[in-house]
C-alpha cells in the first residue's frame, strides 16, 4: 500500500475524472487506441493522437492486451499521454496473470503521473480469448473484486465493460446483466460498451440495467466499418454478430472500396446521432489507431457543438 500512497501525493491535484466530466452534463466523446507492435505503429498512434488531440475529446482510453501481453507499453503509452498532452487518459487494466501485489503497483504507477481514470476488466486468457480462464493464485477472480481492489487504493474513477449483445462466457442475457449490475455496485462509476452496429441493442441493454435499479452511465462503444474485413473482425472482437441486413448492404457494394468506406461513415454517423438523440451520454470511439475514419464520423455529428451544449438535437458539420 506504501507504494500507492506514496505515488497518490505527488498526482496533479487538477487532473479530471471521467466521473466529473460526465457529471457536467455535456455529450461525452473519447478515443480508444491499442499498444502498437512497431515502430512504425507507435509513430502512428502518436500521429493519430496528436490529430485527435485538436478536436478536445472527454478522454481518450488504452487498451491491455489479452493476458497483460501489452501491460508496459500501456502503462507506457497512458504516462506520456498524462504528461506530454493535454488529454485525460483512462487505462485498462486487467486481472490476467497478476496477483494483488503486482495489481497495486500498477495503479501506483498510474497515480504516480496523475492518471485517477481506470478502466477495470477481467481480461481474456492469453492465446485464446475464449480459452479457460485460470485465476492467479494470489489474484482476483471477477471484474467486480477488480474494481473493489482499484477503488480501495484511493480516489480513483473506475469505468467497466457492458455487453449489448452479451459477454461471450456469459449463459444468458439475465445472468450477464445481474454480473453488469454486480460490477456497479462494487464501485463502478460508468460503463463503456463493446462495440455494436445498431442502436436498439445498446437500448435494450440500458432497459435491463434500468430495471435492476441500476443508474451508471453506459457509453456506446462505435467502431466504424471502413472495409469488409472489419465486418469479420468485429464479430470476433465483440463476440456479437454483425447484423444481417447491415452486412447485406455492405456485401452489395462490396467490389468498390470506396463505397464500402463511404456507408460506413455514414451509417457510423447516422448511429451516433440515434444514440445521441435517445440520451446516451456520448460516444467512445474505437480508433484502431487511425483517425481519419473517426474525425469525419465526428465532423457529420457536429460533435463538437454536441459537447460544448450538452444537447440531444442533431447537428450537422
């Protein structure tokens, strides 16, 4: 405990939660990005980081890999985030492979540069993310013992996952909204969704929770479809299915690239603007370390007079 304490004193008394920001009632809108396994990628990220940084998101977040493959260019990338740019970053983090101990030097880091925001995650196993899970025999076995141990270090904001669809290990959609609701009462103060393709998921996803008498902001995850290899990749990412007339119209265009882009965006737009309009606190953008597919999705919403009101009305760039 001595370690977090210690770093918890020098964090920057100013540094926002995510919390805080939603709790000023504006449309949220923040950026995910992943750990690059090159050089050249991280010349990218910090390209598309510094691009996106101009537009003045909520927050931005990084992910951890599978099994905490990617736990120190993470830690890494969420440090320089929190000293060399004005952004608010949010860390994933998760239990895979880590015992208590190791747990608490993590989140020590994180204070140690100011960083208050996490993002808590059971994880997946390392290799196969459906794979049997084994705990670490000094680790926590749920998302919601995560997010009690993150919360017990200190005044941090602790965010979790929601599943529109469900969590691919849960039997059921009741059984995988009673571990959402679980997750909350354990300290949760938001939620950021896996990524879907149409709104109603998202809608009856707020329902159920709503009706456990549970109130955490859920913030849509959106990934736009830029190529019909992303429709694959998303399915195997969100465990979800893609929609079967969604893709129906994107297999109709499928031998025009440009086409295929063009309907992504706009259907990517059309999306946010349904969950805008029906009170989603804003939208978290799966970024894939590019920006140029996110910035035109932002530009059709207006986004930025959408944050800056804090209104629900459609605006257009």
């Amino acid at each position: 405990m001595a370690i977090t304490l210690m770093a918890m004193r020098s964090r920057p008394e100013h540094a926002p939660t995510v919390r805080e920001l939603l709790a000023t009632g504006a449309k949220s809108f923040s950026f995910e990005f992943f750990p690059p396994k090159t050089e050249q990628g991280v010349h990218n990220l910090w390209r598309t980081i510094r691009e996106l940084e101009a537009l003045h998101p909520t927050f931005v977040s990084v992910t951890y890999g599978a099994g905490g493959g990617t736990r120190d260019k993470t830690v890494d990338i969420v440090e320089r985030i929190a000293t060399d740019t004005t952004l608010t970053p949010v860390a994933h983090f998760t239990a895979v492979n880590h015992s208590h101990r190791e747990l608490r030097q993590l989140v020590g880091r994180f204070a140690s540069v100011g960083v208050r925001n996490i993002l808590a995650l059971r994880g997946d196993p390392p290799g196969d993310p459906l794979g049997e899970w084994v705990k670490h025999p000094e680790g926590v076995e749920y998302a919601d013992e995560l997010v009690r141990l993150v919360r017990s270090y200190g005044d941090f904001c602790v965010g979790v996952a929601a599943f529109p669809y469900k969590h691919p290990r849960s039997p059921d959609i009741d059984s995988d909204t009673r571990y959402f609701v679980q997750k909350c009462r354990a300290g949760a103060d938001y939620a950021i969704t896996q990524m879907f393709f149409q709104a109603s998921d998202y809608f009856q996803l707020r329902d159920r929770v709503a009706a456990e008498g549970c109130d955490v902001p859920i913030i849509p995850g959106i990934m736009p479809v830029t190529q019909l290899s992303t429709i694959e990749r998303s399915e195997q990412l969100s465990g979800a299915p893609f929609p079967a007339d969604l893709a129906a119209r994107f297999e109709a265009i499928g031998d025009d690239p440009e086409a295929v882009r063009r309907l992504g965006i706009e259907h990517a737009a059309a999306l946010c603007r349904e969950l805008l309009d029906q009170g989603a606190p804003g939208i978290h953008f799966i970024t894939f370390n590019k920006s140029t597919a996110t910035r035109e999705v932002y530009g059709l919403l207006g986004a930025d007079a959408y944050a800056a009101s804090g209104r629900a009305t459609p605006i257009t760039a």
